[in-house]
C-alpha cells in the first residue's frame, strides 16, 4: 500500500476518490498498530477519529468547498498540549487521572480547518530531558534503530512521523524538543518566534522559553500548519499582535540569502566528524545554489546551557508548584494531613529529573544566591540577544548543526545529566533569544541513522526561514 505521508498527497488521493478519509485514519490506525513496540501514543483515539473522519467524507461529497484546509491531516499532539475533555499528563504521574476542561488554541485552529487529531504521543515528563526515556509511560525508540534514543522531550511526536503513523505532530520546543527529535528521526522540525503562536493551553516548563512547534515530512506542512495556528490570542498576552504571512503561500522564492555559521559551533570538540563534513557540504551545496556562507567568530557557545539550565529550571520551579496534590492530578493516598499532601504528592507523583530541575530552579532563586545564578543568566540572555541582532544586520541565517551526535544507544547518558544537559548545545541558542529554527534531515551518518542541519532567522521572519528551507531538496 501507498504511504500517505504529506497533505498534498493525500489531498490530491482525497479528490480524485482513490482514497477517503475513513481509508486514511485506518491506514494511520493500521500503522499505529504496527509500530506498537516503539511505545509512540499515550493514548490513541481510534474510534473518535473514525467518527470524525465520517463526518468529513460525508461533507466533501456534498461539496469538495465545504471541508477546511485541513482536511486530510492526520496529526498527533505531544501529550503536553490541552485537547478538551482528553487526557493530559505531560507523561507524569503527578497529572494521572487529569482531563483537560479545554483546548489550547493551536488545537483549536487546527480543529477549525478539520484537521483529525490521532493520539496523545510519549514525552519526556513535563518535556525536561533529551531522550524520551524521563516518561512515566516508558521510553519511546527511534524507528531508524530500536536501540536507540528518539531524542526529546517531544521524541515520540518525532517518531509518530517517522514511522508513518501521521502526517504530522506537535510538539513543544522548549530548548530543542522539537528540532533535537527532528534531527535525530530525520522529520523537519520548526520551532517558531516565542510568541508566534499561543501557548494556552501548553503545560507550561519555562515559561519565557516555551513554543509549540511542528514535526512533518515536509516543508510545505510545516508552513501549513504554522500559518494556521499562529496570531493573537486573547487567552496569552505573550501571543504576538503581528499579522501571520501566508508562509505556505510564500516558499517559491528564488532569493539569494547571506548565511552564517559559528566557527566554534561546527569546529567544536562534540562534534561528530561525519557530521562536521555532512555539514560542510552541505554549506558548499549553498554555495552553489548561489548563497552566500561565511564562518563567524562567536564567544557564547559555552555560556549557552549553563545560562539556559539556570533561568528554564527557575521558571519551571514556579510553575510546577501548581502540582499539590490538591488543584490536580494524582493526590497521595498515604498522606494524612495537609502538608503531607503536598510532600508526598510531589515526592510520588514526580520523577527523578523533575525533581532535580525543581530543586535546581528553587536554588537559583533563593535569596543569596539569586544575584550570583539568575541575575547572572538573565544578564548573558540580554548578550546573546545582543550579539544575535548584530549577526542579522548583516546575515538572514544563522546555520548550526541540530545535535552534536547522531541518535545515541538507550541508557547511555540516563545517568549522567550534566553530558545530557551538554547534548543540548546547539539548539537553545535560538529559545534564548526567541528567534525561528528548522531543522532539515540531511543525510544519514555510517551508522545508518540520520543526520540533520538547522537553519535559525530573526524573530518573526518565519517566512523568508520556511522560503528557505523549501528551496533544499530533503
Ligand atoms: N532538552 C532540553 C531540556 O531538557 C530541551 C527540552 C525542551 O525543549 N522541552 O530542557
């Protein structure tokens, strides 16, 4: 059987009648099935998507105008985003048993233009970590090899794609959770502008650092689903007032764009050598397109986790206080009074490595040691923003690697968070400042797995970053 794996190709199947879109759910339903070992939904909503897939057929043969601009799109939400009257749990425990009273907005758009949500994919808890393996529904493998790590937090949301059971998925990119899995399941990764879209109804982690992003087979959904999701919401004040581009209207261009890379960041010692060259060429691929590449000095790399582990981890020590055992979720039953609510709530219903991030977060911000740590952080996030602006007056891109390895093996970096929190290296540049990065497979490594690159722009500049991104064969 075919495998539907962009909308464009399903909905040229959808109008010809070759496919409907009960066949299209089954197929997904059929794919799901199939992939079960790989541990990608929390939860699947088979029967509801059949309904709704119903319905649809039964509106476009009325007629082929009566159906959104979605129709067709299969998608898969990271178990951290709100869909009404469904489970949400940010693969936590301490969320067992909680039902979303609403919907996020994201969900609401993509819902408005008829798009069919499959399941509730895997994360990392409360999408802390970079593997998939911090969930309480177990760790998700990468399709490309069973034995490795998906990436994360939104590893199964990459996976999903990967492995043909959706169109597409949402994930949340907090510090790389999207383009990181991207890279590692060889899916585009888009991690909009902070702001471009709403996060009502995001499980929030750190809260100035927080988007929700999209993984696809192509550029072209990738544009789609952004476009529809992003402007105002009354509901964030951060949600910004800009009008949203018709950014899947706008790819054909035929520009000539100034590129940059960081000498420090693809001559760094981390760095995979078969990556270094993959990335090499692939600038000389750019070359050649007639862009223009140049090598820059640049002196933050090292500063970028330390300041970033500092401000997400205060950030999610205030809005994992939430958690009480009492507003939400799980609730200890071995508690007999209030405190001990609170203390075994949390105690139980947390993992280790919230917990530690807790712990982190609270420390940085105790008084004492606030000047020292977050003060400290946040002034480096105003010299990264800085330095960032001088690099777009003269440049359209920023290029970085996504990852400094291809997919690791399960287990490998589990016990070792500071090596884990390092992996990150390359992509929380561009939550730092707030600014858009994709990440594009480009190739796959000797060892069979995928290899990605990533492409930052300035804030809101969306639409010249997809153009882009569009015009590079994957
Ligand atoms: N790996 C990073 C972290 O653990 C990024 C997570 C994310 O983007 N949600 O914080």
């Amino acid at each position: 059987m075919e495998r539907y794996s962009t909308l464009q190709q399903v909905q040229s199947a959808l109008a010809t009648g070759e496919l409907t879109c009960c066949d299209l759910v089954n197929y997904f339903l059929a794919q799901i099935e199939a992939s079960r070992h790989l541990n990608i939904y929390i939860e699947v909503y088979a029967e509801e998507a059949l309904a709704k897939a119903k319905v649809l057929d039964q509106k476009y043969a009325t007629s082929s105008t009566a159906v959104g601009r979605l129709f067709g799109m299969v998608i898969a939400i990271k178990d951290v985003i709100c869909y009404e009257s469904h489970a949400v749990t940010a693969a936590s425990k301490i969320l067992q048993g909680f039902v979303a009273p609403y919907s996020a907005t994201a969900i609401e758009r993509l819902l408005a233009e008829d798009a069919i949500i499959i399941g509730r994919a895997n994360c990392d808890e409360f999408a802390m970590g970079s593997t998939n393996e911090n969930s309480y529904y177990g760790i998700t493998r990468n399709a490309a090899d069973e034995n490795k790590v998906p990436g994360g937090s939104s590893g199964a949301s990459a996976v999903a794609v990967q492995a043909g059971t959706c169109i597409a998925a949402l994930g949340s990119d907090t510090g790389g959770s999207v383009r990181q899995p991207a890279g590692l399941c060889g899916v585009v990764g888009m991690k909009p502008t902070y702001g471009r879209i709403s996060r009502h109804g995001l499980i929030a982690y750190g809260s100035s650092f927080d988007q929700i992003g999209t993984l696809t087979n192509n550029v072209e959904d990738a544009a789609l689903l952004l476009e529809i999701m992003a402007g105002a919401d009354e509901f964030d004040s951060t949600a910004s007032q800009s009008p949203v581009p018709l950014y899947s209207e706008r790819l054909k261009k035929t520009e000539k764009y100034k590129v940059a890379y960081f000498k420090s960041a693809v001559e760094h010692e981390k760095l995979d050598t078969e990556i270094q060259q993959r990335t090499f060429q692939f600038i000389q691929q750019l070359q050649k397109a007639g862009h223009q590449v140049e090598a820059i000095e640049f002196d933050y790399l090292d500063y970028l986790i330390p300041a970033y582990y500092v401000l997400t981890t205060a950030e999610a020590s205030s809005n994992l206080s939430r958690y009480d055992g009492i507003r939400y979720g799980y609730r200890s039953p071995n508690a007999s009074n209030l405190l001990e609510t609170y203390t075994k709530s949390r105690t139980e219903g947390f993992s280790l490595e919230v917990k530690r991030r807790i712990m982190l977060g609270t420390f940085v911000l105790s008084a004492g040691y606030y000047e020292a740590y977050y003060t400290k952080a946040q002034q480096i996030r105003q010299l990264l923003w800085q330095r960032t602006k001088e690099i777009f007056n003269d440049f359209d891109f920023i290029l970085m690697p996504v990852s400094p390895t291809t997919a690791w093996e399960i287990g490998k970096l589990s016990n070792d968070p500071v090596e884990m929190y390092l992996s990150d290296i390359f992509t929380v540049h561009a939550n730092m400042v707030g600014i858009p990065a994709l990440a594009l497979p480009i190739g796959t490594h000797s060892n069979g797995l995928p290899i990605g690159v990533q492409l930052m722009a300035n804030r809101f500049e969306e639409e010249k970053l997809l153009a882009m991104a569009y015009s590079i064969p994957i």
